[in-house]
C-alpha cells in the first residue's frame, strides 16, 4: 500500500507554501477526464506554453491536451493509428502519443503519482527536502519539470549515454544533475548513486520510479482510462482488442495493461525489452540503444502474474527505423509503398522507445495469427522531439541516407518475425517475478515477506493498491480546499 499517513505539522505548512507560491494540484479524476479542470485553470493555460514553467501546468498532466505546443487546453485522447500498409501485419496497431504532455512524454504523469501523494500527505516538505529522481530517460526530465512546478529543489540521475537534447533541456530546470556509468541497461549504476545519497545525511527523498508504487498506480487510472476511451470507438465497429504492448523500463506503463485486464479480461499484456539485454526472456545481461527502457532486472512494480508474453526487439530495428520515419527520403518510399501521407508527415510521434514498441506489437499480431478484426495497443513514451541529435550521429556514423536505403528498411518492417517472443506459462511468469529477489532484497533491503505477497496474496496486495487513487483523490481535494486558490 502507498503510505497515506497525514503528516499534521507539514502538512500545514505545505498548504501554505502552495497557496503561497500560486500552487493547486489535479486529482486523477481531472487527469482521466479533463473536461473537469476548474475553469480558472483553463483561463490560464489559454495563454501558457505546454513546457512553461507555470503551476498551472500540472493539470496537463493528461492524454487529453489540445495537440499544441502553446494555449491549447483538451479534447480527445492523443493517438495515432499504424495501419498494415505501414507494418506488415493485418491487425491495426494504436499508439498512445506521448509528445503532447508536458516535457513531451508521459512520464511526467508517472512523477507526479510518486509526488503528490506524499505532498498531500505531509510526508514531503518542499522547502526543506530536496527531490531525487533516479531515471535512465524520460522519469528525472519529469520529475525536475514537476519539483520546478512546486519551487523544490531537485536531483535528476540518469545514465551518460543518454540523447544530448535530455541534458540541455536539464540544465535549465533541475538544481543538480548526476549522470551515472553506462546506458539504458546500467540501472544497478543509479541505484548504486542512491544509496550514496542516502548515507550522505542530507535532506531528501528518493522517489524511485522502479519500486514507487504511485508510478504504476498513475499508469492503472489515467493511462488505463485513455486506451479504455478509446477502443469504444474500435470495438464499436466490430473489432476485436487483442493485446497492451509496454516496454519493460521501470514496469510503470504496464498498470495501464491491469487495468485494461479488468475490463477486459480476455486481452493479453505483452512485455517488450531489447534483444541485446533479454533480462525476462533469457535472464540475460548486455547493453542496448533503445532510450529510456533500463532493465538487468525486474522492477518491483511490475505486477508478474499478470504478463503474458515476453517480446525481444533487436535495437538495429528502432536504429534503422528511426531513419526511415524521419529522413524525407524514408517518408517519400514509405507513402510510395502505400503508407498514407498523412501519417508518414507524422512519424516523428514516435520516439525510439515508442518504435520499439510498435516492433513488439508486431510480433506479437503476428505470433497470434490476428486479423484486420483485431487492434492492439501501444504506447509512444516520447516522440523525435527528443532525438534530433540521434540522426545527426547516424549520418555521420553510416552517411547520408538513400532510396535504397529506405527500401531496406521497408523490407527489415516487413521482415519482423516471431522470433525471440515467448507465451508465458504459470511458471514462467513466476521464474520471472524470482528474480526481483536477487535486486530488491539483497541488493536493496526490501521485505521478502512483501515478495511473497505479490505472488502469493496477488489480488489483494495489487488491487488494494490501485484502489487508493480515490483515496488519493479525496486528499488532494481537501488540499486544494484548504489553499483556497480555486
């Protein structure tokens, strides 16, 4: 369960620091259905830029922003749709757009689940404790986005071979960033950071999005809400929802998959990582160059027994593909190749965490056999607004890009197999949640009674979780009434 316990004395103060500083928060409520926003706010965002350092920018903490990057307020949930022309399978294939959140990617929301329910709470003081975000991406950008919202001070950790466009864009909001050893796959690396931090005695709090159950608690309610608002739509017609595709990464974006198991019970979760570190498929090891998607272990958010594929991408695949849906070459043999034009002018949605994960929902409509009666669901974490450097460093590692290399690429699409894709079986899946032994309690002092739990008392430890946010909702409502700003 997340600690709700109310912190008077801080509390207090914190209500007002807040009304001091300007400052209300949304409710999940708000996030899943904007419409709700107090008008005041939406006044505001008329003229607030997405990425502005205003309060009011927090309740843009939703799938539902106007797709604009300035005075846009909401509307329907921001997706795109990657038809068979596009990937080589039958089935349609929906991605979550991630780009019209603030910082452009949705791990914002996921930062703002692990903090306000400990600012509401009391148990976080904003003027006296500093705000670590240990993150291999996306996790710390929104972690510092959201403490530069609170007027906190902020830690932002992440791996050195992240995108140039990461650390420029932090330099500007977090007090202090510390990049660690290595890639994506170097987690054990930033965990190693935390517990310096720790012993150092100065005032913080880790909010570590691997085992901060309000990261996949934000995940079950809004980002579940949004893909739930949208296959109405599809299932309207007639079309059958096969399966919510999520990169492994701190196993946050798969509470949207409990959610949708929920309501739909017959859908599977398909977990995606990158061939070159297979931590669920083979318990392997290595390094990769799909952004943002740390692995080498199992994160202790990540609900086990209710995953039900396992699916490998070779990072050459997002590599070559981000090329081809970006270089004007690549959009020009992709709508010769049937693709329409209106979507190739908009592949830059995708990131190359958001490709890799439309390679896995490929593999797994293919593994299944799936139709043109069947969607499935994705997410595009982020989109190429925060890996323009990444094509400069292609060109000059393998030249300009040619027609016959996009008809290449167009052929490595079509040629995605069912390969390095598992069914998973009871056992399977426990195998997998086992190895959260070896990370979580020898190396970082969790409870193996707590383990056990997850496994063995499954519905009532998760759900009792997910249950909360209305909870977490009644909190924040009487914050907000206590500031008296709205």
């Amino acid at each position: 369960m997340i600690d709700l316990i109310i912190h008077p004395k801080t509390l207090e103060n914190n209500i007002a620091y807040c009304r001091e500083k300007g400052i209300t928060l949304p409710t999940f409520a708000m996030m899943k259905n904007p419409e709700t926003v107090p008008g005041k706010i939406k006044d505001q965002l008329k003229t607030t830029g997405l990425w502005d350092l205003c309060s009011a920018n927090l309740y843009r903490i939703t799938w539902n922003n106007e797709p604009k990057d300035s005075g846009g307020l909401f509307g329907g949930v921001n997706h795109f749709v990657l038809p068979p022309e596009l990937t080589g399978c039958r089935a349609s294939i929906i991605m979550l757009a991630g780009r019209w959140f603030p910082t452009g990617a949705h791990k914002v929301g996921a930062t703002f689940g692990c903090l306000a329910p400990a600012l509401v709470t009391g148990q976080f003081d904003p003027q006296k404790t500093k705000a670590v975000w240990p993150s291999t991406g996306n996790y710390c950008r929104g972690g510092a986005y959201i403490s530069a919202l609170l007027a906190c001070n902020a830690i932002a950790i992440l791996p050195e071979e992240m995108s140039r466009e990461r650390f420029e864009w932090l330099k500007t909001i977090a007090g202090q960033i510390i990049a660690t050893p290595g890639c994506e796959s170097n987690v054990k690396e930033i965990f190693d950071k935390c517990w310096e931090l720790k012993k150092s005695g100065e005032n913080l709090r880790i909010f570590n999005q691997f085992d901060e159950m309000g990261n996949p608690l934000w995940h079950y309610c809004v980002t579940g809400h949004a893909v739930e608002t949208l296959l109405k739509d599809f299932l309207a017609k007639g079309k059958r929802f096969a399966g919510y595709v999520s990169s492994s990464g701190s196993g946050g974006t798969l509470g949207a998959g409990y959610y949708l198991k929920q309501k739909f019970p017959r859908c599977k979760i398909i977990t995606a990582e990158a061939l070159q570190c297979p931590t669920l498929l083979n318990n392997g090891f290595g390094a990769h160059r799909i952004e943002g998607i740390g692995d080498k272990h199992v994160p202790w958010v990540h609900n086990c027994k209710e995953t039900n594929f396992v699916v490998a991408v070779d990072d050459e695949v997002p590599m070559r593909l981000l090329r081809l849906f970006n270089e004007p070459l690549g959009r020009q043999a992709l709508a010769e190749a049937g693709v329409d034009k209106s979507l190739t002018e908009n592949l830059d949605l995708l990131g190359i965490s958001g490709i890799g994960n439309m390679a896995a929902a490929i593999k797994f409509a293919k593994y299944n056999e799936l139709t043109e009666d069947d969607v499935v669901v994705s997410v595009a974490t982020d989109s190429m607004q925060l890996y323009g450097s990444r094509l400069g460093e292609l060109e000059q590692e393998l030249g300009v890009y040619t027609e016959a290399q996009a008809q290449r690429d167009i052929e490595l699409i079509n040629a995605i197999t069912i390969d390095h894709t598992k069914e998973l079986s009871y056992y399977d899946r426990k195998a997998i949640h086992n190895l959260k032994y070896y990370t979580w309690i020898e190396q970082q002092g969790r409870n193996v009674e707590e383990l056990n739990d997850q496994w063995y008392d499954h519905d009532n430890y998760w759900y009792s979780i997910f249950d909360q946010a209305d909870t977490i909702d009644a909190l924040i409502t009487d914050f907000n009434d206590r500031v008296g700003l709205l």
